[in-house]
C-alpha cells in the first residue's frame, strides 16, 4: 500500500497542473437554411404578444438589432431606407421586414418609436404594416437568434454581435442570409424573390431570377454565365432555324 502511495506522489509531481478555461461564446452567423423560424411570442409595438409565425405571410427580412445600438445596428437600418426605397418592389405588398431586438431591456414603447423614425424617413409612400418592430424577453429572443444562426454575447449595457439581412419564404423557412451592413438594392431583391419560392411576380423578377445566382464565398449574387450562355446558345438556335428553315419552307410553298 505504501509503494501505491509514494508512486501517486511521484506521478503527481510530473503531471503538469492546468486551469480548464471556459470555452468562449461563438460570435456570428451559423447559416440555418432551410430551417423553419420558430413560433415564439414576441410584443408588438403596442406592447401585445403575437405569434411569429402570424406576422410572416409573404417573403419576409429579417434584422436582429438593439435599439440602443450606434454602432452597426443604427447603419444597418438607414442601409434599409435606402433599399426600400430604390427597389422596385413594395414593401407591405410584395415583402415585409421584421426588426427584432435581441436586448430584453428594450420595450415596446421604444418599438414604436424606432418604426416611426424610419418610417419617416422613406421616401416611398409604404404599407406602414410592412416594417414592424418587436421586442420579446430574453429567454424567447434567445432561442429565436440561436434557431435562426444569430449569435451575440453581452458586453457591459452593450452587446457583441454580427449584422445580417435574413430572408424567410412565407411558410416561415429561412431562405437566405445578407451580410453587413452595406446592401445593395438587387441583391435584396433577389434574395426576396427566392425567398417567395417561385410564386407568380413581375416578369423582370424572373428573368433577373434565371439570370443571377447567390455566391456564398462573396455573399451577393452573381451574374449567371452558364445560365446567360444557355439562353444565348437557345435563343440563336431559335433564330437559326427560324431564318434558315421556316422562312424558306414558307417561300417554296407560295412559289
């Protein structure tokens, strides 16, 4: 028993003492598509709880923001004014954005005063339905973030977080996710076109749709010069055919 003893001693000795740390929170997006948006109860901006999934009946935008943020979260959601306002698509109609604070301080009665502020700033005449603003308490916001892919961490009264434009099809999938805070009109359109899952819009929609893909290692979309090619391969073979045999054959017959 004594050797046991002396020998645990001396192991002991050799073997080098460690602190297990706590790993560290992931900061930033961790893509969910496919996934569907969880029906969590979050206050509106007259401060009533509502059903997530009630609000989303067309190609919705998410933001997760903080109201109180002067960072990124306030260029974010001017980026978004200046978006509404250059697509050619209306917001309340064709699609919707839902802004939803991650901080469970923030309050309804400040929802509301955000919504009008940004509101008041479009230049477009809008749905005022169509951008709504929506709070919720910390344990319901947290596992609508870690559903959707959105990880933050708190930072004294701040928070550290990451910016994107999350689309979601009108079932309540998510579609699509747009990083930073910079978006530009058309990669916002095509993200809300994908998100409508192929429903009925403007030809120019479809056209744009067949003629444009999503780069994921650039995060934007793309000419499609495969696609592209393949019109033009079609549309000569069309004119081919057209100028060299239909025309003639109909000459022939009236001669």
């Amino acid at each position: 028993m004594k050797h046991v003893v002396i020998l645990f001693f001396i192991c002991s000795f050799f073997i080098p003492i460690t602190s297990a740390e706590p790993a560290k929170p992931f900061i930033g997006i961790k893509e969910k598509l496919g996934s569907d948006v969880p029906n969590v109860e979050l206050y509106d901006e007259a401060g009533n709880l509502v059903p997530l999934k009630s609000l989303i009946n067309k190609p919705t935008l998410i933001t997760f923001v903080y109201f109180r943020c002067t960072g990124i979260c306030t260029p974010l959601l001017n980026e978004m004014t200046t978006v509404i306002d250059k697509m050619d698509l209306n917001l309340g109609k064709d699609y919707q954005i839902l802004t939803i604070s991650f901080d469970f301080t923030d309050r309804p009665e400040t929802a509301q005063e955000k919504r009008d502020n940004y509101l008041g700033e479009l230049k477009k005449t809008v749905d005022p339905n169509g951008w709504r603003f929506l709070t919720g308490d910390s344990a319901i916001v947290q596992a609508l973030t870690d559903s959707m892919g959105f990880f933050y961490e708190r930072s004294g009264a701040d928070w550290i977080h990451p910016t994107a434009v999350i689309a979601v099809s009108p079932d309540g999938k998510i579609t699509r996710y747009l990083y930073g805070i910079h978006q530009l009109p058309l990669d916002v359109k095509l993200a809300v076109i994908e998100a409508s899952e192929g429903k009925t819009g403007p030809t120019i929609s479809k056209i744009l749709n067949m003629c444009y893909t999503y780069d994921p290692e650039g995060q934007h979309y793309t000419l499609n010069f495969v696609h592209i090619s393949g019109l033009v391969i079609v549309g000569l073979v069309g004119l081919f055919v057209v100028v060299f045999i239909v025309i003639p054959k109909k000459k022939e017959r009236r001669s």
